[in-house]
C-alpha cells in the first residue's frame, strides 16, 4: 500500500530510518520568494488559509524546492477560534487579534457548524493527497486547547501568557470549559482532516513552556489527552504527533500521558535528554532555527550533534520551532542535503 512507502509513517510506527526523513515546521512560508507572491495575489492571511486553490499551492511549494518527506496542510491554529466567531483577524506588524473572550462568553460558545465552517480546509487537505507524490505524508493539524485558548482569552499574543493564566486562576471552572470545550472540538477538526486525506497529524502546543507543573498536568497534558483518545477511539489507526513547546523535564511523562505516538522536542532539549526519550518511541526534532538563519558551520555543527545522537533511533529530523523568514533558502537545501548525506 502506498502508505508503506511513507517514511515518515515508518518513523512514526517505531522504525528507525536512515537517513531520517525530514520536514520543517512553517516550511512553506515567508522565506520562500514564490510563497510571498502567492501571499500578494490571496487577500488576508485567511484568505489564503480558506482558499484551497492558495492553500494547496503554498503547501507544494517547499515540496518542489526541496523535496521534503512531508508536507504539512497551510492553514493556522487560529481558525478555530474563528469558526467559533470571535472575530479573528491578522493585522500586518502586530501578528494575530481576536475579540478577547470573557467567562459569560465561554459558557455561551455556540459549536455547530465549526467543522462546516472549516470545510475550505478539508478541502485543501484532499486536493493536496491527491497532488503530492506518492511518498510524501501529508501532515494535518491544529493547535492545543491550551495554547488556542490563551489567544482566545488575551485576544492576541503576549510574551508569557499572563492573561490567560490569571483567568484560569480567577475562573477555574469557566477555564476548564473552554479547554476541554476546545479538545472536543479539536479533536473532530483532526479527524476530518484524516478523514479528508491526511496520513498523520500534529498539535501545537507552543506556549506550554509558560506553565508550572501542576498548571502543565490540567492545562496541556489532561486536553491534549483527551483530544488523542477521542481521535483513536474513532480512527485507530490515526498517527499523531504532540509538540510542547518549552515543557522541558515534563516531556519525560508527557508521551505516556497523552497517548502520542511521537513528541516534538524543541530546540533547548538537551540531546542527551532526547537519547532518554527516544527510548520510549520516536522523537522529532530539534535543530534551533537560528542555526538555519546563520549557515555555514553553526547549521552543519547543529545537524550533525543531532543525528548523532538520535540517528540511531527513530527519528523525524526537523527544527524546534518554525522556520524564521530571515533564513535564506540556501540554507534549508544544505539542511536537507547534509540531513541525507547521513553526515553525523
């Protein structure tokens, strides 16, 4: 089956592969020449997530250039709180803004027709599999409950999250509602894009490093669980990768916790950290990504501690966090090309 040939579902189902396949997170993105004239002629930003047309092309886009073994659906963790109209918009210079949501409105969330809502997205996620080739795994997505509603709450990004945590602490039960509200809901968008084509998917919980550690068990580890059960009680054979961002020591339960069949480790994991949790299933990671910005000796030092520690296990080589725009795309050729070189 074509599956089979998919490295990365190989990787994910325990194997070790060598060289190890590779992808990038925000692989298709503002670095690349070709996405940034895509982005002029779409609109808004979500324009181009709710385009297909768009959104199929941008996605393609580093498969040609590079030839990565996944492709990863464009789209944005935001679009949830969209389909569930708080007003959700993305304003050039000041990143993403929504209408900042209270305990009145949490309790009053209306949640028909979300996955109706997203259908633009599904869409995309099925005339992607039927456009890539044959070997490449296409990744679906969304973000963590945690990390979502923290947007949803502060009505953009802050630096550490305060906001969020203060209302969790304020309204404990209004809090717990949202999240697990935003599990059930996650998880059915995740099935979907299964449904729709997707061979894996992955969730972002990139602002997990904000919290202690029994705000980290409630918050990223109880909803994330929770999505991960749903999805394998209805689609068994679903393979899900989970990325906490800066969890750090609570990445050594995380894995057993959740129920993911692969963690994402971000760039401050130590190595020898890593080698630990390889033991227990496959690991993606960890490359900082400003050693993809700098080049020359600091990427190929940083690629080669990696697959040295982690080569011999499964690994799925990629960055600890998105690709930056500042880093120049003959950078990310000599990535993927010292990666498969099997250097290290």
């Amino acid at each position: 089956m074509a599956g089979e040939q998919r490295t990365i579902l190989r990787v994910l189902s325990g194997e070790t592969v060598s060289p190890p396949p590779i992808w990038l997170m925000r692989q298709a993105g503002r670095y690349l020449p070709e996405y940034r004239a895509t982005r002029a002629t779409a609109g808004s930003f979500l324009d181009l997530c709710y385009s297909p047309e768009h959104a199929v092309e941008v996605s393609l886009q580093p498969i040609r250039r590079y030839g990565f073994d996944a492709a990863i659906l464009f789209s944005d963790i935001l679009v949830i709180p969209d389909a569930l109209k708080r007003n959700v918009r993305f304003t050039e210079g000041h990143g993403p803004q929504m209408d900042p949501i209270d305990e009145g409105q949490i309790l009053a969330l209306e949640t028909d027709g979300v996955i109706d809502y997203l259908k633009p997205v599904l869409e995309t996620v099925h005339r992607l599999r039927a456009e890539l080739p044959v070997a490449t795994t296409l990744l679906g997505f969304c973000g963590a409950p945690w990390t979502v509603a923290t947007y949803m709450i502060a009505g953009h990004g802050t630096p550490d999250q305060a906001p969020a945590r203060l209302f969790a602490y304020r309204y404990p039960e209004a809090f717990a509602y949202l999240l697990s509200l935003l599990a059930e809901i996650s998880a059915e968008y995740l099935i979907a894009q299964i449904d729709a084509g997707a061979d894996a998917v992955q969730i972002f919980d990139s602002w997990a490093g904000v919290l202690g550690e029994r705000e980290f068990q409630a918050y990223a580890v109880g909803p994330v669980r929770k999505m991960i059960t749903i999805v394998k009680a209805r689609r068994p054979r679903a393979k899900i990768i989970a990325f906490a961002k800066g969890a750090g020591y609570m990445l050594r339960s995380y894995r057993q916790q959740t129920g993911a069949d692969a963690i994402g480790l971000d760039w401050s994991v130590p190595l020898s950290f890593a080698v630990e949790l390889q033991k227990e299933g496959p690991v993606q990671g960890n490359l900082d990504p400003m050693r993809v910005v700098a080049g020359g000796q600091a990427l190929s030092e940083g690629i080669d501690d990696i697959l040295q520690h982690l080569g011999n296990g499964p690994l799925i080589f990629n960055l600890g966090h998105g690709i930056t725009p500042q880093a120049d795309p003959a950078h990310v050729a000599e990535l993927v090309r010292q990666v498969r070189g099997g250097r290290g």
